[in-house]
C-alpha cells in the first residue's frame, strides 16, 4: 500500500519537476553584458553649406534588462567639420560626448523559449536579420572650436556669432545590426561571443553651436545635427 501510494505521489509530482528543468527560459539572458568598440566617418549638418567628412571613435557599455532590450553609456570622440559658402564661415569641431540610451532588438525579443535556445540551427543571414536593432537616448556634448571666423569681410556690417567651446545636449537616434562571429552550438557555448556591429547614428543638437556658429541672422536658421556611421567589434559576456 506504502509503495502505491509513493508511486501515485511521484506521478503527480513529475509535472512539476519537468516545468523546473524543461520550462519557460528565463528572461534574464545568459551573456548580459557587451562592450563595443567603433570607428567610422562623421557629417555635420547645419548652417554651412559645404559639408566635409570628419571621424569619430566610439566604446560602448550595455547591460541586458531582457532578452533583446538593453541600457548602455556610449562615449565618443571625434571631428566635425564644414565650410561656409562665401568660405569665411568655417568649422571644425574636436568634440567629446557621452550618451546614455537604450538599444531594442524586436525579433531577439518577440522570440518563443524554443527559437531562441534552437537559434544556432538557423543560417548566418537569418541570425544576422535576427540581430537588427534601433535605438534612443540623450547626451551631452562638448565642443573644442577652431577655425571659426566670426565676421564677414570689412564692407559689411554683419557679424557672425558663435561660441568656440561650448556644452550643447543632444538627442540620439541609432540603426544597426550585428554580424555574428561566433557559433552558438551547446557543445562549443563559451564564455564569451563576439559580434561583428555596422552602426548608423543621427544625433540632435538642442542647440545651434555644433558648428561654431548661432544667432538669430540670415544663413543661420537651422540647428545642428551631425550623423555617425561606424564599424565596430562587439563582445558580450
């Protein structure tokens, strides 16, 4: 009677006990945390007619709330840079920023328990499509002008104004994808991955000093953006 009863008590419990190994993945990611690191070429758009490729260099942090939903702190450094159209209003612009935004990967996130443990099967294209994500934040930005001439030629009464340095406050907008170099197979899951990540970046300028140059005159109604596209190696851990 004893052994019926253990045998109908270890049928009831065996459900429970499948759930616990075999049930829902958790939403906490195994490889939490990335760090990347990018370069690329840099354009600025505001009050210049000219535009002219600048640099920049970027190392960035995030941390996984859940399975394709991340925070990271982006710092960057780099060149701006722009010519005036006549050629005395000039800018470049040796510039350092830090941004703190969140990334959003949809198909990493809408992504059943099973697709994602079995993710490794599918080819490289469909993990790299997998690995689109877009991106928001705000920042801040400080500028190091040189260059900038603030006045036009002697016959004129117009003035250019502008700041040579300077705290402006952006807002971020990202598009990017990560090409994997790593393999995700159970047998061959390290402690580490790497990615490979081709990142297209718009900041917003809440001011107009990206440039160099503001004021409320002719030639000097648009407030600044400036774009960054970078290539950069991804490791998360």
């Amino acid at each position: 009677m004893k052994r019926d009863h253990l045998l109908i008590l270890l049928l009831l419990a065996s459900p429970f006990f499948g759930r616990a190994q075999y049930g829902e993945e958790s939403p906490i990611p195994y490889f939490r945390y990335s760090v990347t690191a990018g370069l690329g070429p840099t354009l600025m758009y505001g009050d210049l007619e000219k535009k002219q490729l600048g640099g920049g260099v970027v190392l960035r942090g995030n941390y996984f709330l859940t399975h394709g939903v991340s925070l990271g702190l982006e710092l960057q450094e780099g060149i701006l840079r722009g010519q005036g159209n006549p050629v005395e209003r000039n800018s470049t612009n040796l510039y350092h920023a830090a941004m703190l935004g969140v990334n959003f990967q949809p198909v990493k996130f809408l992504q059943d328990d099973h697709k994602r443990l079995i993710e490794y099967r599918e080819s490289f294209g469909k993990r790299t499509l997998n690995s689109v994500y877009v991106g928001a934040g705000v920042g801040a930005l400080y500028s190091f002008q040189w260059d900038g001439v603030r006045s036009r030629e002697e016959e004129t009464d117009a003035v250019f104004y502008g700041k040579s340095n300077g705290l402006s406050y952006l807002v971020s907008t990202n598009l990017g994808i990560e090409i994997p170099l790593h393999s995700l197979k159970p047998d061959l899951l390290d402690s580490y991955i790497w990615n490979l990540v081709v990142n297209g970046q718009l900041n917003f300028a809440l001011d107009d000093e990206l440039d160099g140059y503001s004021g409320d005159y002719e030639g000097n109604e648009n407030r600044d953006v400036y774009g960054l596209l970078y290539l950069g190696i991804n490791l998360r851990f």
